[in-house]
C-alpha cells in the first residue's frame, strides 16, 4: 500500500490517517518520495518543506494515538501557490528580490486547511510577480512544465499547484484566480479547480506592509482550491468556506443553499461573445452538456453570456487604473522581458481619468445586475475554461498577436471573476494527447450547485489524473471511477 499512497484521493488519504489504517508520516513519505522523482521533470514546487511536513505528520499521528479527534483532511498534502504566505517561509513572488520576505504567519485559507488536518509540503511556482504572463514561469525558479505535454504550458498564475497536484506531488493545491488564474491551469493540466464567489473564503493578500490595495485587488482575487476529484474539491471548499477577523469581506453565508424547485437549468455558452472557439472546446462542452442532460438537468443553449465585451473593457480599464501609478517600481521587479504581457495591455487600456473611473465603478456594479438576472433564470451556466486547448509557453508576451489570443481565450474566465460568481473547473476528456475541460458557473454563494453538477460530469467522463509526465506527445495513463 505505501507505494499507492500518493495515488488515493486526498478524501481516502485522511480517512486511511483517522483510522490509523496508515500514519501521517508514511502518507507525507509516500508524497516526498513522489516529488523527488517527478519535481525533476516538471518544475512545480519551488521551496520542499519536507522536514517541518514530517513533524508535522509526527504530531498528528501523536495525538490519534491519544486518542484525539482529527480532521477531515488529516494528513492531507498541499502546496501553495509562492504569492500566499505560509509561515516561516519566504513569501517570494517568484522574483530574486523577495527571497528573504520570510511570512510571519499562514495566509488565512493556509490556516483553515492546517485546522482541518491538512499538511503544506511547500510553495509551488508561479509567473514572476504573478504579472509576467499566463504561464508559469519564475525568475527565481524557472520554467513549469506541462506533465502532458512539455511544448505547452501548464497555465497560470497557478500552474505549479495545478502540476503539483496533477502529477500526484500533492493531493490538494491552493492558488488564487482573479481572472482563470485557478482554473485555466486546471483544465491545461487534467484537474478540478475551485473559483469561488467574492467574499465566500476569508483572505489577506497584503505580503508587502499593512496597507490593503484598491478596489480591483479587493474584489477580483479569490483564493481557490485544486484536486484531482471534484469530491475532493468539494472537501477542500467545505474547509475554507467560513469567515476569519482578519477579512471583513468574508461574509457568513452557509455552505449549502436551499435546494432549488424543479429541474435545474443550464445555460449553454460554448463561445462566449461570438469570438470564436477551438472544436475541441466546443466538443469538451457538448459532451459535459450531454451528461448533464442524463444526470436529469434542463441543459439548454442560450445565445449569448450578459454584456461580455463591455464588462471586459471595464475590467480592463479598472484594473490598470489602480496598477498604473506602481508600474514603475513593478517594472524594473519583473526585470528585463518580464513587464510585457502588462505592458502591451497598458497599451491598449490606458488609466482612466477620476471622473471616467466613478463611473466606471458604476458599470462595474451594472453589469453584476445584469449577471445575477441572468443566473435568476438559469441557476447555472456551462462554457469553456479557455476557448483553445492548452497553448504554447510565453504565447501572450511574444508579441500583440499571441496577447489577444491569449486574452481571447480566457474572457468567460474574466468576465465571471469580474461579477464576483464562482466557477468549477472540471476536467471532460483527451483530445490528441491533450486534457479537455470546461467550467460550471453559477449564482453567487452558490458553490454547492457547481460542485454537484460538476460531480455530474466526472461521473459520466472520468477523472484524468494523476499522470507521469512525458514528453512531446499523447499521454495514455488515464484513470477511471
């Protein structure tokens, strides 16, 4: 059984914990065993915090010995995204200059995970600054790689969780998503991913002194969840969901809603604005709108997704309106190359005067009028994750043609981060070599809906994960419930 540890779903793995069917220590050993052979090949966790994994997983097995309950993710591993503080450990940003910005505490969903059991095993990698592009790529720790396929890119700004997790280093990673950063690397790498709605899970993004950031920073970003199971994420989502003092947007909604009356509806967007789509997208969509309509949902094709174009403009202009006057300092951060994903945006979306901003913030709240009738009617929508399969590394910085595609491919991601409203990623298949996916979005605090529908589709397609990574090429290990 030790050599399949890393293989269970972390839902087993605590159960195996709680029961003492296997110790913490071995599960945590079953996983440091896996990173040493496979970190090698794909580049995923940046900073290995093997020792304190294994006191950690000591004192868990010290106190089921005394007899103490444990938690639900007992034992459990994850890793976490290099931008959230763990404590002891340098919060890096991927970047040189932060290398010794040692946290001195757990980032707010850190914490709740360690509550429940769970085991951090070390930092993942990400895009230096998480603004030098949508892969992952460090420059403190180089380039991640894609476990299905080294030509393409793992996604981002997650990536190393999503590699992590999708490879078996991990059973769970924690990364954050303010527009695909969770769930564009989940579907490029074959696992689920967790978006919630603004304000589900308590946070505190502020790394750099005591000042919180402007209004976009405040309300886009949102920690989230991957695993290689939609039950799995589900255990995840049921930990983290809850309120902490040190954020007062986390608001105390339950965990699970009412259940609604009748069958549910499902929209169906498979190409958002009309810009276009891969067939395989459009294939991976079809094929999750198929089992939802065997799993008894009222799936339905809508012509389009609210005002997408105007809230990605206003997403846009808002955003570099509160990043601009740092972009100097953030600049000469990214170091040589590494400002022009970001720049070739500012290019394009300049600051907003004061006057244009206000009422900006008031399209802003517009268009989440618009969402929410929307979802009124249709509790919940299907469409792509990102409207290509996975592409090259470093597509969106080499020139303005690879950004737009890139920025193209992610806007069901964008626009749904912009109205606040949680969205699942979950995994539909392979197509030549490559994971397909799409995405379940619905009302707002109404995670519970995404998550059953997309168990519903996991259970009719299969989980991909976990994979050893290979080179060039189709991947044939795949696993099925």
């Amino acid at each position: 059984m030790q050599d399949a540890l890393w293989k269970m779903p972390a839902a087993r793995q605590a159960e195996a914990v709680r029961t003492a069917e296997v110790s913490a220590v071995e599960l945590i050993d079953s996983h440091l065993e896996r990173i040493a052979e496979i970190n090698p090949q794909v580049n995923a966790v940046t900073q290995l915090l093997a020792e304190r994994a294994r006191e950690a997983a000591a004192r868990l097995d010290r106190r089921r010995a005394a007899g103490e309950a444990l938690g639900p993710l007992a034992g459990v591993p994850f890793t976490v995204k290099e931008s959230t503080a763990v404590e002891g450990v340098p919060t890096t940003f991927g970047t040189a200059r932060f290398r010794d910005l040692v946290a001195p505490a757990d980032a707010p969903p850190v914490a709740r995970l360690r509550a429940a059991g769970a085991i951090p095993l070390g930092h993942s990698n990400i895009p230096t600054l998480i603004l030098a592009g949508m892969h992952t790529r460090s420059e403190l720790f180089g380039d991640t790689v894609n476990p299905w396929d080294c030509s393409r890119t793992p996604g981002g700004s997650s990536g190393g969780d999503a590699v992590a997790v999708a490879t078996g280093m991990a059973a769970l990673g924690l990364g954050n998503d303010s527009g695909g950063s969770v769930r564009i690397p989940a579907q490029f790498c074959g696992v689920a991913g967790l978006k919630p709605s603004a304000g589900r899970f308590p946070a505190d993004h502020r790394v750099l002194g005591p000042d919180d950031p402007g209004p976009a920073s405040q309300m886009l970003v949102t920690d989230g969840p991957m695993a290689r199971s939609v039950g799995d994420l589900r255990l995840a989502y049921e930990v983290l969901a809850g309120t902490d003092p040190r954020d007062p947007r986390a608001v105390p909604v339950p965990a699970y809603g009412e259940p609604l009356p009748g069958r549910l509806k499902v929209a169906v967007v498979a190409d958002p604005g009309g810009h276009g789509v891969h067939p395989a997208v459009r294939a991976a969509v079809s094929a999750a709108a198929d089992a939802l309509r065997d799993a008894g949902y009222d799936v339905r094709e809508v012509a389009d997704v609210p005002r997408l174009d105007e809230a990605l403009e206003a997403y846009g202009r808002i955003t570099v309106t509160e990043f601009a006057p740092t972009w100097p300092v953030v600049r000469e951060l990214l170091g040589k190359g590494g400002g022009r994903y970001v720049e070739m945006m500012m290019e394009r979306t300049p600051p907003a005067s004061a006057e244009v901003l206000m009422k900006l913030m008031g399209t802003w709240l517009n268009i989440r009028r618009s969402w929410a009738a929307f979802l009124d009617e249709y509790p919940l929508l299907l469409g792509p994750v990102f409207t290509e399969p996975p592409v090259e590394p470093g597509l969106e910085s080499r020139d303005r043609a690879g950004r737009d595609r890139v920025a193209a491919g992610m806007r069901l991601c964008m626009v749904t981060s912009f109205v606040g409203v949680p969205g699942v990623a979950v995994p539909t298949g392979i197509t030549d070599g490559l994971p397909c996916g799409v995405q379940i979005v619905g009302r707002a605090f109404r995670e519970d809906l995404c998550l059953d529908a997309a168990q519903a589709v996991e259970d009719r397609l299969g989980v991909l994960t976990p994979v050893d990574p290979r080179g060039r090429g189709p991947h044939r290990s795949v696993t099925r419930p």
